[in-house]
C-alpha cells in the first residue's frame, strides 16, 4: 500500500503533487524518503500463508522476479501519472517494448507498426518477431504521411496490435494520436504508444485511446543518466496478463534499487520537462535563422507538420530536436565543434547529447532505408539537457561558426 492510500488522502491532486508524494512507501520509521527492498525472495510464517499468497487470495510478494514493493510502487506510480490503471516495470525499455510486442503477437494476427520508430524497436521486429514467423506490416501514420487509409485497411484485415510513437526518435515526426486510436478502437485492435520522448508530464496516450504506454525510463523518468528502466501501463487486463506471464517469463525484472532512483527521478520530472522544454524551444528557434541549417525538427516550431495535433495532444514540445544538415560530413564536423554538449546515444539526461543517427544507432540501414525512415544522411539529434540556456546557445553558436 502506498502511503497517501495509507492515510486516506489522495495524492491526485495534480500531476506534480502525485510524482513527488504518490511512490512513497509506507515506513514503520516514518522516513521521508521510502525504503528500497533489495531482496529476491521473501519468508513465510507457515507454508498455509505461502500458499495463500502464492493463490492470490491474499496480497504479498514471493519472488522478486513476480514482484517487489519498490518496484511495485514505482508501477503504480507511473501507471497513475499516465492515467492508467495498473504497470508494470522491466530492466530496460526494450523489456517493456519485447513483452508488449510478444503479448500481441500471441494473438496469432499479423502486428502493424509506425514506419517512424526507435530503432531497438525496429530491430526487435526484424530480429526476433519476424523470425519467428510473426507477421509484421509497417504503416506510415505520421499526420503529413499517406494518410490513414492504408491503415484501416491493415486494421480491416485483422491485426493483434498497433505500435508507435510520438513524436518519433529521431525524426521528430508526429502521429494524431486521437485519430489513430479512434481507429484501433473501431477494429477493436489494441494501440501500444512509446511515450519515451515526450514523458507522461507532457503526454498521455492512454487519454486518447491508447490501451497500453511503454517507457524507457532510462530517459526523462530516471532523468540523470545513471540507470536503465522500462514500463508499461495502462488498461488493469492488458497490463495483467502481461505482468503474470511475459514479465516474469522474459525476466527482464527491474532492480528496487534502480525502482527506487526512477521513482526518485520522477519527483522532479515536471520541472525537468519544462526546463528542457525552454532550452530546446530557445535552440530551435536559434538554430531555424542560420543559413547552414537545412531543416529544423522540433515539435514546438508552428512551422511544423502536425503542430496543430501537438497543440491538442501535447502540453509541451519537450527537450528532444533534430537539425539536419548538408551531409554527413558537416554533420559530424558541427557534433566535433561542441564543448557543452556532448557526444552520446543515450536523452533525456541533465547533459545534452548529441548523436548522428545515420553513422551512429541507424548505421545499420541503407541509405534508402533511412530516407525513408526520415533520417537522412546530415540530420543531428540533439536531446537539450538542463545546462544554462546562454552556455547552450553559445556553444551550438560556436559550433555553427567553426564550419
Ligand atoms: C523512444 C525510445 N524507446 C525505447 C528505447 C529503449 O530503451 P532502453 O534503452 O531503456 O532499453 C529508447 C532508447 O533510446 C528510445 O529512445
């Protein structure tokens, strides 16, 4: 039981309220900050309250590869900042993704997924659910796509599960989240969001007919790049079959300790995605008047396709931008010329990074396969961190000169 159900009082109040006070565990000291579990098991007085737990009759924990209370607490948490009804926590967001996936696939129907994706995702499908004979169909569903068309049609012909994100890593494309949903929910087919980039402080699939959200928590939810973490939540029965099967099955099981600093993390999430929300809205802005830019891709810009649907559905353009430059090389020479920001895969941390997804997490595409993935060879991801908006300005500035 948390603590504010503990005291009768609920915590949701407002979404900052709930991340600061709605993971807190219950404390026999009375501590302000929760206890970690760091145990894989747990005792029994007698072999009957084992085996009543074990039966679900009543409540409790027996392993923790099925459950733990720091871990669970940090479901839960995630679950209600995202306005659903119950999570589930994985080692990384690729556990959380491969459970999600699996569990539609078990549905023995064809999956459909965003052409505009995390490439883990991507790999997953090719690596291992194609392999295995699932049938995979990619639909382009961002809003200045083919339209959605083709996607009905997909949906008409029977489908296990739809997957996508937005706005989309790295191409910052958007996807109509309440269009797409209205669909899934025609074809009674599930809608799976990765919520990864904008984080639930600024987006809520589940609000706009998503049955299930995936998280790397490695992101915006940790917050500062020392952990990796992954959830999903939403709907009570989709999340519970997968929590009782998938989860445990997979054993992609989240560490309390790593729980513990997610759930720590996201006491301050809401000011950290206003705070990034800034600098990228200052960096963009800057970055779309210099001539050597060819294009900007940032969710904020009103230039930008779809910026209507991120005004409905998003209350904040977050801290992920994309440039893309005249080729590779320039590319790579403006990432050489940063000091404050700095070369790395991994977003959403307090240091900003910058990555080239063409030589970097997309080397692994033909060029045509990136293009149409909406990658092409000059575009930068930049994921803007929490450092001082001027040294930022002044070190993309700099970068731009030296060209
Ligand atoms: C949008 C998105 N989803 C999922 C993942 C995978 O998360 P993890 O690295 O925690 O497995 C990433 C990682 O970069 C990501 O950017």
């Amino acid at each position: 039981m948390d603590r504010t159900e503990a005291s009768g009082k609920t915590a949701s109040e407002g979404f900052e309220t709930l991340a600061v006070h709605g993971g807190d565990l219950e404390d026999p000291f009375r501590a302000l900050t929760s206890p970690i579990y760091m145990t894989s098991t747990y005792t029994f007085p007698g072999v009957e309250e084992m085996s009543s737990v074990l039966a679900g009759e009543r409540p409790g924990y027996v392993y923790s590869r099925a459950g733990n209370p720091t871990v669970g607490a940090m479901e839960k948490l995630v679950a209600r900042l995202e306005g659903g009804e119950s999570g589930v926590a994985f080692a990384s967001g690729m556990g959380a993704i491969a459970a999600v996936l699996l569990h539609f696939a078990k549905s023995r129907l064809p999956l459909i997924v965003s052409r505009h994706l995390y490439t883990g995702t991507r790999h997953f499908v090719s690596g291992m659910l194609e392999p295995l004979g699932i049938l995979v169909k990619v639909a382009d569903l961002r809003v200045n796509g083919e339209g959605l068309g083709n996607f009905r049609e997909l949906l008409r012909a029977g489908a296990g599960g739809v997957f996508c994100e937005t706005p989309s890593n790295p191409s910052l494309d958007i996807v109509d989240l309440s269009a797409v949903g209205a669909l899934c929910t025609e074809y009674g087919v599930p809608l799976a969001v990765d919520n990864t980039f904008p984080s639930p402080a600024l987006q809520n699939p589940l609000r706009h007919g998503a049955t299930i959200v995936v998280h790397s928590a490695t992101k915006y939810l940790g917050g500062h790049g020392d952990l990796l973490g992954g959830v999903a939540v939403g709907r009570a029965e989709a999340i519970g079959k997968i929590a009782t099967v998938e989860s445990p099955l997979l054993g992609a099981t989240l560490s309390p300790m790593n729980a513990w600093l997610i759930l720590r993390g996201i006491k301050t999430l809401a000011l950290r995605m206003e705070a990034h929300t800034v600098r990228a809205t200052a960096l963009a802005q800057f970055l779309k008047e210099q001539p050597m830019v060819l294009d900007v891709r940032y969710p904020g810009l009103s230039s930008r396709p779809g910026h209507e649907v991120v005004l409905r559905q998003m209350s904040g353009a977050g801290g992920m931008l994309s440039v893309a430059f005249d080729g590779a090389v320039r590319a790579r020479r403006f990432m050489d010329a940063l000091r404050v920001i700095r070369i790395g895969v991994s977003l959403g941390d307090p240091s900003s990074l910058v990555e080239h997804p063409a030589t970097m997490s997309h080397r692994g595409y033909s060029k045509e396969q990136r293009e149409l993935m909406g990658v092409p060879d000059g575009l930068v991801r930049l994921s803007v961190g929490l450092e001082s908006p001027d040294d930022l300005l002044r070190d993309v500035e700099g970068a731009l000169r030296s060209l």
